[in-house]
C-alpha cells in the first residue's frame, strides 16, 4: 500500500521518458501472465500521458505507435519476420501465417496466446527488452530533430510504414522506422531459430 503509492506519486513527478520506460516495461511484463497491458497499467496507476506532446506535433501515443509497438504489443512484425527467417517448427509457422494479417494492423493476440509468448520462457525475455530498445531507439531520432511531424492524425491500427507517413506528410518517418524494425529482427531471430513448442 505505502509503498506502492509512493512509487506512484514517484512516477507521476518523474519526466515524460521515465514514466515512458516504465510504463512499456509494465505493460510488457503484465502482458507475459495473460494480463492486457495497457488496460491494467491504466487501472493501476491512472496515469494517461498519451496525449502530451514530447516533439513538435508528436504525442507519446503517436511516438509508441511509430517507434515503439510496431506490430503491437512486443513488437511483434519483426518476431513474425524472425518467424519466417529463421524457425523451422511447423506450429510456429502455423500461427505466423494465421496472426499475418492481423499483425499488420498492429493486432497480435493471435501470436501472443497462439505462440504463445504468455508463459514461454524462451520468447518472454526478447518481448519485454524489445520495447525498451525500440523507445531508446525511437527517443534518439526524434531528439536528434532529424524529422518533422506533421500533426496529421492516425489510428493505431494503420499499418506501420504508412502511419509514419500519414505523420510526417513524406517518407522520412518510413525509412527511420526500418532501423528498430531491423534492430528487433536481429533480436528475436536467436529466439526463433530451432524452435520447438
């Protein structure tokens, strides 16, 4: 109780890029017990920062559907591209192929409950560190203030690519947003290759 509510009010006073880590790292860790993330960091701490503007046109929201859960929760385009690349287990490849074009729609319970990565030892350490790195990555770029951002708004559920476009009116978002998607792939292809369920 005590506790709790002093690491809370902790966060509340911390800067936007703590709460940030914070929050990415909760919601992926709730997300490995079966827990929805998001939701449950909502219910729990009450804080919605999703709206402030962390660079010139760019929300938090908007910077974490750009840079940070390309794919959704995990990042998980880049699992279902080390999926394809590296894995030779046929359930593995079964479900990748069904969560497809859910994924590109940044909707993957499919691979999250289908894997699954709840309860999977082997996937549950690239899920929860896959996040953090694409938010320092993402942060890198948009402090380094080579892009611009267009304030155009766009769902979470537009495809990754075309969202940094929509974003930033040119394909300057697009191409940045190849370098976390490479950087992920490399992660989970070790946790992909000779995989058995």
């Amino acid at each position: 109780g005590q506790l709790f509510e002093s690491f809370k009010l902790a966060l509340e006073s911390s800067g936007l890029f703590s709460q940030l880590i914070v929050r990415v790292i909760s919601t992926h860790v709730l997300w490995c017990f079966g827990v929805h993330g998001d939701i449950a960091y909502m219910l729990v701490f009450g804080i919605d920062n999703g709206l402030q503007q962390i660079a010139p046109n760019l929300t938090l929201s908007q910077f974490t559907d750009l840079f940070v859960l390309l794919g959704g929760s995990g990042a998980t385009h880049s699992l279902l591209i080390a999926i394809f690349i590296a894995s030779k287990d046929r359930n593995m490849l079964n479900v990748a192929k069904l969560s497809l074009p859910f994924v590109l729609f940044n909707i993957n319970e499919i691979l999250i409950y289908g894997l699954p990565i709840i309860f999977n030892l082997r996937l549950i350490l690239p899920f929860i560190i896959v996040p953090v790195v694409n938010t320092l990555v993402g942060y890198l770029l948009v402090s380094a203030g080579l892009i611009t951002f267009s304030g155009n708004e766009f769902p979470w559920i537009m495809p990754i690519l075309l969202n940094g476009f929509v974003a930033g009116g040119s394909m300057s978002i697009p191409l940045l947003q190849l370098l976390p998607i490479a950087v992920v792939v490399a992660i989970y292809l070790p946790f992909c290759g000779q995989y058995s369920l």
